[in-house]
C-alpha cells in the first residue's frame, strides 16, 4: 500500500492544501495547465536521441547528426513547427555543444526515477521524471529541457521542493546526490542552475510529514488564500473563496474512509 507522490503534487499542497484536496483526492479536473505541445514533444524526443544514440568517439557531434535527429522526430508537425525546430535545436547545438570541447555522456536521458519514503505507517512513492542525468563532480546535475515560449516565473519554495524530491530519489538510486537542477529554455538558448543540497532533502520530507499527517489524521485540507486563488480552477468549491460554495460535481471521487486512507493510491 503506497501513496505516490510527484513534484506537482508536493507543490499544489504546499501552495494550498484545499487545493491539493480537490484536485488529488477527489480527482476533480484541474486547468490542465502546462501540457505539453506535439513540438516540445518531438523537440525533447530529439534531444533524447542526440546524446543517447551518439557514438562518441567524436568528441563533438557535427551540425548534421542534430538535423538527422530532429528528421527522425518530426513525425506529424506541420511546415512551421518542423522549422521552428530545426531553429530551436540549431541554437541549441552552438549554445550547448558546439561551444563545448566534448560533448559528454549523460548517465541517462528520458527516464524516470523512484524514491520510498515512510511517514506515520505510510509508504510514499517519489515519482519523477527527467530529460537527461550528467554527471557533475561525484554528484548528478539533472536537466529539465523547457520548450516553453516564456521563461516561466517559478516560486523559491517550488523549485526547493521539486529538488528536495529529485535529490531523495536520486540518492536512493544512484547512491550519490544531487548537486545541481538545471532548467534549460530551448527557444532562448538560457540555463539556470539551482545548487541542491540536504537541506532541500530535509524540507521535502518535512512537507510530507505535513502531508501524512494531513491523510492520516486532520483531513482538514485548510484553504490558504493568495495570488494563487486567481487562476485556481476550484475557486467556485473553496469556502475562502465563496461563502457558498458549489457542491462538487458528481463524478468526484467519494470521500475516501478510513479504511480507505490506508490503501491510498
Ligand atoms: S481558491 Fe485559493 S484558497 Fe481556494 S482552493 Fe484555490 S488556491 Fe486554495
């Protein structure tokens, strides 16, 4: 019996446990904000394949092998997007690997990374997923390839969690920890790096012992209002928010009992 939680999960709590509560235990449907388009599909596909299928005997790739790349992934796009992309990935190559003096093997790209963790007799699954791992002195740097077409604003406190998790699950993977998140906006060319460190660990596992507490006993899912409240896609069942709020709808997924809250899923 476990309960799995990803960085999403972690920062809707963190940013409002009412929220957390409508969208993840009675399932209701969110915005479905941040999906992802058929070019940033193909353009994350593509990059996958530069580092994972390239023989490496060359220290650097040629501009060709990033075109062959992107041919094989341009599948349904249309004209525009498969030269936008062939833009994006060219930038790409002179910014992050034609400037190098090797271009060098990630220990993994696409892929997918578990961490456990038990709190209050609860056994949480760290789920999360990442474009590529490199190796970064005796520790990983994970990257996060963003096709978005503005550098999104994101919160301190998000990104302290998203590598809190990263560096739990790594750590229990790899045994060796995380030292850097990096996000890389494709369509600027522009990296950021944030250092991680036990301390990221630690905050994480105090926000799921927050959590578990929450599942296991509380189950008062407190509201906390803020800027957030004005693109939260529950506004309308929030009693922050309203002082008569909508009943949920139907296909809500019924309150879970007791019983229930220990074989969450
Ligand atoms: S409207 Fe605000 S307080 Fe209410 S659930 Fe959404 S984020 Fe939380």
């Amino acid at each position: 019996m476990s309960y799995t939680l990803s960085a999403a999960k972690l920062q809707t709590y963190h940013r409002c446990p009412r929220a957390y509560y409508f969208r993840y235990e009675r399932r209701l449907d969110g915005s479905g904000f941040y999906g992802s388009t058929a070019l940033g599909t193909s353009l994350h596909q593509a990059l996958a394949q530069i580092y994972q299928d390239w023989h490496y005997q060359d220290p650097v790739p040629r501009l060709d092998w990033i075109e062959y790349c992107w041919n094989q992934q341009i599948g349904d796009l249309t004209s525009n997007q498969i030269a936008e992309g062939r833009a994006i990935l060219r930038r790409y190559y002179y910014s992050f690997i034609a400037s190098q003096s090797a271009m060098r093997r990630p220990l993994a790209v696409e892929g997918r990374i578990q961490g456990c963790l038990q709190v209050e007799n609860l056994e949480f699954v760290l789920s999360g997923r990442y474009d590529r791992l490199d190796y970064c002195g005796d520790g990983l740097e994970l990257i996060d390839y963003k096709s978005a077409k503005e550098i999104e604003t994101i919160e301190p406190d998000e990104i302290d969690l998203q590598i809190g998790l990263y560096y739990l699950a790594l750590e229990q993977r790899y045994q060796r920890s995380l030292k850097q998140l990096s996000l890389l906006y494709l369509r600027t060319g522009e990296k950021f790096s944030y250092t991680a460190t036990p301390g990221h660990r630690q905050r994480v596992e105090q926000v799921i012992s927050e959590l578990a507490v929450e599942l296991r006993r509380d189950r008062r899912w407190l509201p906390v209002p803020g800027t957030q409240c004005d693109r939260c896609a529950y506004a309308r069942y929030c009693p922050a928010m309203r002082q008569e709020p909508e009943p949920l709808p139907e296909a809500a997924r019924p309150e879970p009992g007791l019983q229930l809250v220990l074989s969450l899923n």
